[in-house]
C-alpha cells in the first residue's frame, strides 16, 4: 500500500502541468527543475536495488513564495515542506487542501497547536527530538480531533552541539514512547538533517540506517514499513543509495533561499 501511495505521488508529480505560465505554454522552471530531482532520486534508488518510485520528495520553500509553490502545485506536486511554522501556518491556506504538508526541524512546544489547527492538512512532522514535543503533539491532535498523524525521531547523527536530535542511543527508547505512549500520534520511522553546507557524509546515514534497525528489531516493525528521512539538495542521491524513502529538496528545485532579515521564528 505503501509502495502504490508513492507511485501515485510519482506519477502525479511528472505529469504535464495543467496551468501552463500565461504566454508560454511552457514548463515553469521550478516544475522542470522538479522532474530532473525525481529523475535523479529515481536513478538513485534503482542503484540500490529498489523502484524509482520508493522515493518521496518533499518540496521545501522555506523563504520562497507561494507563487513558485503553486507552480508546482500546477504541475501535478502535492508534497511540500516547510522548516518554519510561522510560514508554513502563511502558505498552507494559499494552496488547495490535497497538499500534504510537512513541518521538519525542531518545532517549539507553544506552536504546536496553533500549526495542528491551522493547518489540517498538516501530514507529517519531521522532527519529534523528545518526549515533551512528543506529548504536546498527541495532546493537541487528541484537543483538536484530528486524525493521528505521521513523525518521524529526528536524530543528531552528526554529533554537532549546536543540532536538534536526540543522540543514536535514545534513538529507541523516543521511538517506544512515541510508538506506545503517544496514541494520537502514529511513529513513521527516522529522520536527519545534515551539515550546515547541507550535505552529510555517508557515516551520518549509516547512523541512521543503524537507528533504524535498533528501533525495528525493538519495536518489532517491518523494516520495508520503515520511513528514513535523510537526503537534501547537497546530498540526497547518496541519502537515497544507502536506504532514504524521503529527500527534503529546497534550492535544487526553487534557487539559492533568501533571507531579508533573518528574523523568521520557528
């Protein structure tokens, strides 16, 4: 079931645009710049042994507008992801409600449950780091009558001081409380963020992918039921040779981001 949901994502998301730009009747940019990522992610799972369309990839348009969002709304794209909520709580309502949206990063406790009301469509959270923003989120999607939704651990596979994540070794014990603790919340799988230049190095992702086999073999989960989030522009063809089923794509689809003041808050 899995398998056939991402193919439809696949297949939905290299369609021909049903809006084409006004006056060209011509891919947008960011719509082709889209496909090339897919091709590139597709390839990349193939050399591991797996389908192309075993690969999700999540639109990330942080700093970008709507506008570009949309393009690839119009193009057959649904899945798109914000790192702030404060922005994604802005974009969300300007794009139909079959967009499924992911929050990824560390999210604050006080803006959890205005992100959960604001945003219905809400489909995942990449980023849960600790028990506290675990109970928030079963609390409030419990207070708001949501449907369970989807997180993902965040694990600080780098080791830096300065990134989310809980470390590999708590890695199952979140993963348990999630799982058995949280019943409003439904625990995906794992997920990373890399290095500041966003790129990672092959031994973050195998971190990862250890994570996920001590958290599989403790939980009794399926691995092929696994979710492992790593991979961005930088380096999402190597996330996606060593096991990712979902890669965060921000500049290689929208363009070096753009920050006017940097005072965007999480």
């Amino acid at each position: 079931a899995t398998l056939r949901f991402l193919w439809r994502q696949r297949q939905a998301a290299t369609a021909r645009p049903t809006t084409p730009e006004k006056g060209r009747g011509m891919v947008a940019p960011v719509a082709a710049a889209l496909r090339a990522v897919l091709a590139r992610a597709g390839r990349a799972a193939e050399r591991s042994g797996r389908a192309a369309e075993a690969v999700r990839v999540v639109a990330v348009g942080k700093t970008k507008p709507v506008s570009m969002l949309r393009q690839l709304y119009d193009a057959g794209h649904r899945c798109f992801g914000e790192n702030y909520a404060q922005e994604l709580v802005a974009k969300a309502p300007q794009l139909p409600e079959d967009t499924r949206w992911h929050f990824i990063g560390h999210l604050q406790s006080n803006k959890v449950k205005p992100l959960l009301a604001a945003v219905p469509n809400l489909d995942m959270v990449e980023g849960v780091d600790n028990e506290k923003i675990a109970n928030h989120l079963d609390r409030a999607v419990s207070s708001l009558g949501r449907e369970p939704l989807k997180v993902l651990v965040q694990v600080n596979t780098s080791g830096e001081e300065s990134k989310s994540g809980i470390d590999p070794s708590r890695c199952v014990e979140l993963a348990k409380h999630v799982k058995l603790g949280c019943p409003h919340l439904i625990f995906s799988g794992l997920m990373t963020i890399g290095m500041k230049d966003y790129s990672s190095t092959p031994e973050n992702f195998k971190a990862l992918v250890n994570c996920k086999l001590e958290v599989c073999k403790a939980l009794g989960i399926p691995t092929e039921q696994f979710e492992l989030s790593m991979g961005m522009s930088g380096d999402f063809e190597k996330a996606v040779e060593m096991g990712s089923t979902n890669v965060r794509i921000g500049s290689t689809i929208f363009g070096p981001r753009e920050y006017p003041n940097k005072k965007q808050n999480q």
